[in-house]
C-alpha cells in the first residue's frame, strides 16, 4: 500500500479475507480496547519472542518460494516465468486436492512479488483450507453454501476486471460448464488458472485458442509434504 494512504475495512477485508462489516464490528467498543491491549501486552515482549508468539499463531502463506515447491528450483523459475505472462489459460490436475489448492494459491500470493504488486487476483475458491491464509481478493466458498447463488454474484466482477489480470478458480470448474466459453474468453486478456479434480486436459486444450499450460501436481518421493509439478504445453 502506498505511504500515507489511509487503510478501510474493505482494504482489510481484501488482506484477512474476513467480510469488512465482521471487521467493522471488531474495531467498536469493548473489542476496540481488547486490540489495544493486546499491542500494549505485545510491544513489552522481547522482540525475538514477539516475533515467536506471532509467527505460531499466524498461518502459512502459499508462495512459490515456500519449502513445499522451493525443493525444486528449476520447476519454481518456470512457474514465475508462467505467472510474468500477461495472457494465458492454465490448468492444474492430478495429485490430492490440497497440493491442487496449495500451488493456485501459490499463484495468487506469488504475484505480488513476481510482478511488483502491479497485477489484480481475483477469483473463486470452493474449497479453503483453514490450515494457511486465504490469497487476498480471491472468495472463499464454503461447500455447504448455495455454490451457484455464490459464485454468480462474484463472477459478474470478474468478468469485468482489467487487462491482464490474474484469475483463479478452485475446484469449481466442473460446476461452471455453462459458463466455458465467458472463461475462455477471459484467457484471450488475462491469465486464467483453473484448479481441479474433474477436468480433461485434452477438452480444453480444444476449448481454449491459446496456449494452454497443464501443471500436473504430485507428492514427492523425497518428502510426502513436498508438492512435484509437471509442466506441460505452452
């Protein structure tokens, strides 16, 4: 954010991923005085175990750079080369849904840093994952939620967002069908990467008129916690 400007609700909604009128809330009354408490309490710790109380009770952020995919740095160079590209269509299958949630998350925080902060994410997640920290402008969907009522009022703001975009779509696909081509149309100006469990490659590869890049993700054999991805097409 720049120097001096002033942060709303929204702009914190955007970072935490909480609704700004939840936010809101927290900032009235007797909530506003527990913050502040609780700095008070934390600016008297020393530093280094300030930093310990908060690094433990924050989640992980998916980033390209972290352990999980950062073991394989040629597969992380191709990654942030990918995510440089102003238009494309990209599709990320295989392996356990959290390693497909994991690395299009990757996707969305990555860009902030690959691209100067430069580039707007939005997007659409049915799945989150409680155990990191949900990608800034990106709606989580819970599955006990009206998925449809849910992702139609997002998807008329993203189908609106600017040029050269990045756009992520979270096991959702298979549930959109009716709304192929509009996606396919979004890939001719922005970057599209769509994450899921029922999708055919070869399909959209015949769908998409551009390049379409197919990330194959898998667990490593040096370390089960560790994410492998096969690159393929472009």
């Amino acid at each position: 954010m720049a120097e001096g400007r002033t942060v709303g609700f929204e702009d914190l909604e955007q970072l935490s991923g909480r609704p700004a009128g939840t936010i809101s809330s927290w900032f009235t009354g007797v909530r506003m005085h527990q913050l502040e408490f609780l700095l008070a309490l934390l600016e008297r710790m020393p530093a280094r175990f300030r930093h310990e109380v908060l690094d433990a009770a924050c989640r992980d952020q998916p980033i390209f750079q972290h352990p999980k995919l950062a073991h394989d740095p040629v597969a992380v160079s191709r990654l942030e080369t990918l995510l440089k590209q102003r238009v494309r269509f990209t599709i990320i299958h295989g392996g356990p849904m959290p390693a497909r949630a994991f690395l299009l998350d990757a996707f969305g925080n990555s860009s902030r840093e690959v691209n100067l902060g430069q580039q707007f994410v939005v997007g659409v997640n049915l799945q989150p994952v409680s155990t990191w920290a949900p990608v800034p402008g990106v709606l989580q969907i819970s599955a006990s939620t009206n998925l449809q009522q849910e992702f139609h009022r997002r998807w008329s703001k993203i189908k609106q967002v600017a040029d050269g975009s990045l756009i992520l779509m979270g096991h959702v696909w298979h549930r959109v069908s009716h709304l192929y081509p509009e996606i396919v149309q979004l890939a001719a100006r922005c970057q599209v990467v769509v994450a899921d469990e029922f999708l055919d490659p070869e399909d959209l590869v015949r769908r998409v008129p551009g390049p379409v890049h197919r990330l194959l993700v898998a667990p490593a054999r040096e370390e089960p916690e560790w994410i492998r991805i096969t690159i393929q097409g472009g």
